[in-house]
C-alpha cells in the first residue's frame, strides 16, 4: 500500500510541468501566451506540441494582457506564463481586466526568491505578490511541487470564475534557484 497521496509522492516533484499540461487541457485552454523561461520550459515544450494549442512568443510580457483579452473577446481561453520580473511591466496592462473583467489567469515562475543567485531579480521578486495583489488580481503561492497543479487549478477557476487576473506564483524551491551560467 502506497503511503503517500498521489500528490505528495516523490514523482509528483519531477512532473509537476506534465500535469500542468494536463491542468490547461482540462480546463479548455487555447492561447498560451509566453515570454521564454527556464522555469517554464517544459510546459511551454508540451504546448508548443499540441496542435489545439497555439503558443504566442512574446517580446514582453504587457503584451500577454493585450493578447488575452483578445483571446477572450474571440471566445478562447488563454494564460500567461511568464518569471516574476515581467509582473511589473505588466501592471498598467492589468488595468484592462480589471476595468473590463476578462478572465487573465497566470503562471508565473519566481525569481528573487529562496535560494536567488542576481541580486537584480530580488527587488521584483520580493513585490510581485503585493504589486499584483494591490492592481486587484489574486494570487496564489505554491512553494512545493505537490502544490503546483492544485493552485494553479484554483487560479484558473478563480480567473474565469470571477472575470479577473489571477496569478499562480511557483516559487524557487520548487523551480530551483539559477547559478551563473545556466538559464
């Protein structure tokens, strides 16, 4: 008899990107809207594959909004996967689900944050919850791998739920902390 929940099994850490997948597939997800990211680059691997997916490479992560609200407007879900330095260049960008109430769920991969190698990516790192929280948008933490796909679900429920932002911030102890001269 297995002793641990599916979820806290040691596999469940390694795969937490796979079931991620599996998370934007169940709930209809269409558009999937990135800037490139380590963190994230699995997932974004596993989109990039799937032919009802389309993936959106962005030059910075404001644009994400705009192509979200797009995507809605036109009947299809979306997310925005992106590190926690592009939370501020979205703020402005944000107002627009706000006013407009459009559903805008995001997965953001923390930087400056348990174990940070730059000292440039703390200061972002360290607001990105109260800078997203005080724009209006809410947000979850998931610090362990078993508690990725779990909040990552109630955020895109609460997104499309309540017609606004959400945010998933997956913090460092669960993507690892970046060395010089790795991405």
């Amino acid at each position: 008899m297995d002793r641990h929940p599916p979820e806290s099994r040691p596999e469940a850490a390694a795969d937490w990107p796979d079931r991620l997948y599996d998370l934007l597939r169940t709930h209809g997800i269409r558009q999937v809207a990135v800037v490139p990211d380590a963190g994230h680059a699995r997932l974004i691997r596993r989109c990039l594959a799937d032919a009802e997916m389309k993936v959106v490479p962005l030059t910075t992560e404001e644009e994400g909004i705009a192509l979200l609200q797009g995507a809605w407007l036109g009947g299809e879900k979306g997310v925005l996967l992106m590190q926690s330095s592009g939370v501020g260049n979205c703020i402005n960008m944000l107002s627009l689900g706000i006013t407009h109430r459009t559903p805008m769920p995001m997965l953001v991969t923390m930087r400056g944050d348990f174990g940070e190698f730059n000292p440039a990516q703390v200061p972002m790192g360290s607001a990105t919850q109260a800078v997203l929280e005080a724009i209006g948008a809410l947000v979850r933490r998931a610090d362990r791998p078993e508690d990725v796909v779990p909040t990552a679900d109630a955020t895109i429920r609460l997104a499309f739920n309540t017609f606004r932002p959400a945010a998933t911030l997956i913090g460092q102890r669960v993507i690892g902390a970046k060395t010089f001269g790795k991405d």
